[in-house]
C-alpha cells in the first residue's frame, strides 16, 4: 500500500501563531515566539515566505529561516488558529 506524505501548501500568521496549511487538510500551528527571526521581523517580511522546493517547509529568504515541519525542537498543534 502506498501513502502519501502531506506537504506544504500555504503559510498564515496572526500576531502570535504561524500556521502551515498542508494538502490533507489539516494546519499545523506553532507559536511566533518560536521563531525568533520571524518574531524580530517586520510583519511585511514575515509574508514574503516561500515553499521550499521540497514542500516541506516554509523559508524566508532574506530573514534566512525555516520552520520545518518536522523539526525535532517544535511539536506543532493541529487544533485552533
């Protein structure tokens, strides 16, 4: 049997949580604060952020960041945006 891995499909913030939506439905969500360059930025550059090529994974190119999705220091939350 074969399984599919999600991947990355799109990137959300609120003032306090970063959340990546993934193509199985669900969002996983971490607190900003997590980030620390992402938490130091300017709101306008937390939204220039891409998918890496891998899907796994959103970078920020000029604040030089990535919340991977399977980093072993962030447990994300499925539940409430």
């Amino acid at each position: 049997m074969h399984t599919m891995m999600a991947v990355s499909i799109e990137v959300l913030f609120d003032d306090t949580t970063l959340a990546v939506e993934l193509s199985d439905g669900r969002a996983l969500r971490a607190p900003l604060a997590w980030f620390r360059r992402l938490v130091a930025a300017l709101p306008a550059r937390r939204q220039r952020v891409r998918i890496s090529s891998s899907r796994k994974a959103p970078h920020w190119d000029e604040l030089d960041e990535d919340a991977g999705v399977c980093h072993p220091s962030v447990t994300w939350s499925t539940h409430g945006f």
